[in-house]
C-alpha cells in the first residue's frame, strides 16, 4: 500500500507518460460510458455532463452553454500565456448503435451510436488537458483550455462558437480523431454547407382530382435532376450529397409539403459559395417550373482544414515517441473476427502498430469536411490520428468502445501533451507557428463564417433526434 502511494506522489510530482498509463483505468472507463450514452448532436446533455464533472474535479472552471449551443463549453486550467487549446466532442450518428462484440449487435435498433469516435475524442482532449494542467500546476506558467464542441456530425457546433469569438487569444490548438493508421493530418479536406430546401404546394386527391394539385415532391424531384445535371458543370473536385427527407405520407395524396437535405463541398471555400448560389437558383427553377414554392433554410457550414506544418512536425516527433497500438493476440483475435463479420479483407495489423511517416506536401483532394476548419481559420492547428478503422460503420462503432480504442486514444493523448509541453518550455516554437501562420491568412486576416449569422439548427437536429429514438 505504501509503495503504490509512493508511486503515485511520484507520478503527480514528475508528470510524464507514466502519469497516462497510472490513469488508464479512468479514461478507459469515460470513454466507455460516452460510447454507452451515444447522444445526438446538440442534446449531448449526459455526455457532456460526464466530461464536466470530471474537469471541475480537476480544478478546472467551466463556462457552460456558450455561443448559445446548451452542450458547448469551455474549460480553463492555468493563467497567463502561452494559451494552448484542445477540441472535444461527444456527439453520434443515427443508426450505428451498436454493442462491442464482433458481429452486427445494435444496443438500440436504429439508433445513435458512435460511428465516428466522438467518445474517443472527448476523452483524449480530457486526458490530454487533465495531463496538461497537473503539469502547470507543478510551477510552470501557462494556461490549457478544453473546448467542449458539440455536434460536430453535420451541426458545426465549432463554427458558432468560432464565430462568437471564443477562440480570441488561443495561441494554438490541436485536435484529435481516430482513423485507420496512425499519422499527422496533412490533408485540407473540404468546405461544406449543409441545406434544406423545402417546397410547398397544394394537396388534392391523386387519382380524382390530380389537375387541382401542384406536388411539392415533383419540385423536389426536378430539383436533384437539375442538380444531377450540373455535376458536369460544378467543378471537379466538388461534392454533391442530398437525402430526401419528406417526400409524402401516401401515393394517392399529392403531397403539399416536401424537403431535400444538401451537401455542398469544396476545398475552396469560394467555390463552395458559388456552389451554393447556382444550387438555390436551380431550386428556384424547380419551384417556379412545378407550380410550387421553396424557402431554404442553412443548417451548417464550415471551412477546409488549414494544417499548420511547423505544429504538425512537432506532433510528429511526439507521435513517433509514443508510437503504435500495442495489440494482444486476444485483441487481434476480436479484430479479425470483427473484419470477417464485417466482410472486409483481413485487418493489416501493421497499421495499428507502425506511424505514418510525415507528409511534407499537404493534399487538397478533399472529400470529408469537419467544424475543426473553422478552427484552424482563427488559430494555428494540427490534427493527430491513430489507427483503429473506417469509420462511419456498425463495426467501427463496435471497436471504438473496447479498450483497444483506449489504447489508440492514449496514444494521442500522450502525443498532444508532449507537443504542448514543448511549446510552454520553448515559447521560439510557438513564434515559428504563428509566423507561418500568418504567412498563409495575412496578419489582416478577418474570419466570415460561411452562413453569415443564420442561428444554429437546434430544433432540426433535436426533432431528428426524437424521430430516431422512437
């Protein structure tokens, strides 16, 4: 008993990568328990509970419900400069609930699950800021901040809060996601702005009277077919994704109310715009051509990712320390059982183990979109990544609540609070951060937000919620 005391007076007075082995049990416990409650975006209220509770314990003073979003917040630690922020989330998909064994088990039939890993985020940026902050309060001057970001999944809750200013002052910031190998992002991703038009129109009995009624859903349908028709003619690297998410309750009603959901995606942010007014004029074509109205309502909108190269090389080095996923034959066991289940080729465990070497040249193939872009608009960022699979499926939803995925989360944690460390011993670092920085904005740089002032969709994603929770 006394040396296990012993032991642990010795991890708090000298802070390192020991302190995150001592606390496995603890963060491998949140994360298991964010993965359990699996709420959607917006109304995380649990989830974002647990994470407070466990910062207030840690001496850390929590300002709840910023930037008008009930689920956001912000964590302080510290005093003084260097700022240092971390980037939390906790939200989840609809339909990839999902229980930690190897086949196809939803804990909820078509409900939330974490698909993404959101529970792994959340937890790594508390790892990595309670690591931080036990670190500060050994003697050394700085201050750790701990965004609590809520529905990252198609909300943007980063953008609104980008757009309040609560990242003023932050010196830097890096954020974390688990993927399929272990790396430093170097990859822009894309701008997105999420959309919903809905058309209306005049009901009337489909089979006796069809000439009285003018169908909201056929101004939907010409709508996506003028938009599949400009596919050739948006440029290249663009994305266009919708779902119809009204179309009618019966075939013999002409349905006086539709919607259609959009995407619209480009690394160039003035692309993304331009995207957007060729996309409401064509839904004013529609309407106009159907006999119908449209009104469109934004649901988010974010910017590409800017990676900050000097920041990432020094994340690098911390990631090459800490290294791979260490895995049992217990756990590749449960893997290879998961990729069978799955019928996915059989898993490479090399990517668990190895770390991407780093990426020089930043790509701008674009693809996913994340709120984090916002971010990194305001300040200097670096994203972290470790290996656990393809997200967005059952099966990712599956590994990422076992202790595997803790594995991967403490890895990045252990990564972030070395890189931080770092930059408070060394503040010649952050300035070669923020000179680029300011190389690639301008020092005159002012941030817009891609859908002006138009409120959060608080009530779209709560309304979904209690559709998919029936």
């Amino acid at each position: 008993m006394i040396k296990a005391l012993l032991a642990s007076a010795m991890l708090v007075s000298n802070i390192g990568l020991g302190w995150f082995d001592a606390q496995f049990k603890t963060y491998d416990k949140m994360q298991k328990d964010l993965h359990e409650l699996a709420e959607p975006g917006f109304v995380e209220y649990k989830s974002c509970e647990l994470i407070i509770k466990h910062l207030e314990e840690n001496g850390f003073k929590v300002e709840r419900g910023v930037a008008n979003l009930p689920t956001a917040f912000v964590a302080t630690f510290g005093e003084g400069e260097p700022v240092l922020a971390v980037l939390a989330e906790y939200d989840a998909l609809p339909g990839l609930s999902q229980d930690t064994t190897a086949c196809f088990s939803p804990r909820v039939p078509g409900g939330y699950g974490h698909g993404c890993g959101h529970n792994l985020i959340g937890t790594t940026a508390v790892s990595a800021a309670v690591g931080v902050s036990k670190w500060l309060a050994q003697g050394h001057k700085g201050t750790i901040k701990l965004y609590g970001c809520p529905a990252e999944e198609g909300g943007g809750g980063k953008t609104y809060m980008v757009r309040e200013g609560l990242f003023d002052g932050v010196d830097c910031a890096i954020s974390y996601h688990p993927t399929y190998q272990n790396q430093i992002l170097r990859d822009t991703w894309s701008s997105k702005i999420g959309i919903i038009f809905d058309f209306e129109g005049r009901t009337s009995h489909a089979g006796g009277a069809p000439h009285l009624g003018r169908s909201a859903l056929d101004g939907v349908e010409a709508f996506n077919m003028m938009m599949n028709l400009n596919r050739e003619h948006f440029h290249q690297n663009s994305r266009l994704h919708y779902v119809i998410t009204n179309g009618g309750e019966a075939p013999n009603i002409v349905p006086d109310k539709a919607q259609v959901y959009y995407y619209l995606r480009h690394q160039d942010p003035e692309v993304a715009k331009d995207i957007l007014q060729r996309t409401i004029a064509a839904a004013k074509g529609a309407a106009m051509g159907t006999g119908t109205t449209v009104k469109y309502s934004f649901v988010a909108g974010s910017y590409s990712i800017l990676c900050n190269t000097h920041l990432g090389r020094m994340a690098q080095r911390n990631l090459e320390k800490v290294g791979g996923v260490k895995l049992t034959n217990t756990e590749k066991s449960y893997i290879e059982e998961l990729y069978r289940n799955a019928k996915l080729p059989a898993p490479d465990f090399s990517k668990f183990e190895e770390v991407k070497p780093f990426q020089e040249v930043i790509s701008s193939l674009g693809g996913s979109s994340d709120d984090t872009g916002d971010v990194s608009q305001v300040v200097p960022l670096c994203r972290v990544e470790t290996c656990l699979g393809a997200i967005h499926t059952w099966h990712f939803s599956s590994i990422s609540g076992t202790s595997i995925a803790t594995k991967a989360m403490l890895n990045a944690a252990k990564t972030i609070f070395l890189t931080f460390v770092e930059i408070y011993k060394n503040p010649k670092e952050l300035k070669k951060i923020h000179e680029e920085w300011e190389a690639v904005q301008g020092k005159e740089y002012k941030y817009e937000c891609l859908i002006g002032n138009e409120p959060p969709a608080l009530e779209y994603y709560r309304n979904i919620a209690k559709k998919v929770n029936k």
